[in-house]
C-alpha cells in the first residue's frame, strides 16, 4: 500500500473513537466478515457456472445451427460474467474496508478524512467515502 505519510492522525484515530462505539465496529466488521464469506461462495458458485455453460456450447458445437439454447446459453454467460465482475469488485471493497479496520481508519471518509455516517456503514459497511464525497462522484 502506500507510505507512512498516509498514515492516520493520532488525533484522526481519537476522533474515530468517538463517532464509532467498539461495540458499533465490531457488529460491522461481522457484518463485513460475513458478506465476505457469501461473496466468496458465490463467486466460486459464478466461476463454476460459467464452466458448465462453457462446456455444453463445447458439446452444442457439432450442431451450432440447429442449436435452440445457444442464444440462452450466450446470454445466461455474459450475465454470469457481469455479475461476476460485480461481485469481484464487491469482495475487493469488503477487503479494502476490513483493512482499514485493522488499520485503524475504517469510518472515516478516504476523500474528506470526516466521519462516515454510522446509518450509511449499516447499509454499506464497505464504504470507503462519506455520503457527501460520494455523491459528488456522481
Ligand atoms: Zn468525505
């Protein structure tokens, strides 16, 4: 990751203190720790998906024409793919974010460095930005 300078404030980490109980970012962390573990089963369940369509458009080859589940085939594997992507980045976030908690920085806003509102971590405890930052991404 990146250098020292990086690194958070004492004066961040005591501030973090306060916007966040011990018991507030422990219930997150399960909730992250546990979206991790279904993320991770569901991308392997995509991954193993995606082999089977795979292998039966291998089967279907010989007779591509006459084929009528080719264009389900095609569709249900770009589907797959995408929502693979999706769930990929999902997994990445969730680890970005439980770094951070061991880090010491989870909470607070990666752009601004404010408090991220404990109502928008119980919707999405991976954010990595307070609601104000991110909605001027958009
Ligand atoms: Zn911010």
């Amino acid at each position: 990751m990146t250098g020292i300078a990086e690194r958070p404030s004492t004066a961040r980490r005591t501030f973090l203190a306060a916007h966040l109980t011990s018991r507030q970012r422990a219930s997150l962390r399960n909730h992250l720790t546990g979206d991790l573990e279904k993320t991770r089963l569901l991308i392997e369940q995509l991954g193993a998906d995606m082999e089977s369509f795979t292998a039966s458009r291998r089967d279907a080859a010989t007779d591509d024409e006459h084929d009528p589940e080719g264009p389900t085939l095609a569709f249900e594997l770009s589907q797959s793919s995408a929502i693979l992507a999706q769930s990929i980045q999902h997994l990445a976030d969730i680890d970005a974010a439980l770094y951070r908690m061991d880090e010491g920085t989870y909470g607070l806003c990666k752009t601004c460095g404010g408090p991220i509102a404990l109502g928008r971590l119980q919707v999405r405890p991976q954010a990595p930005l307070c609601i104000n930052c991110a909605g001027r991404l958009r």
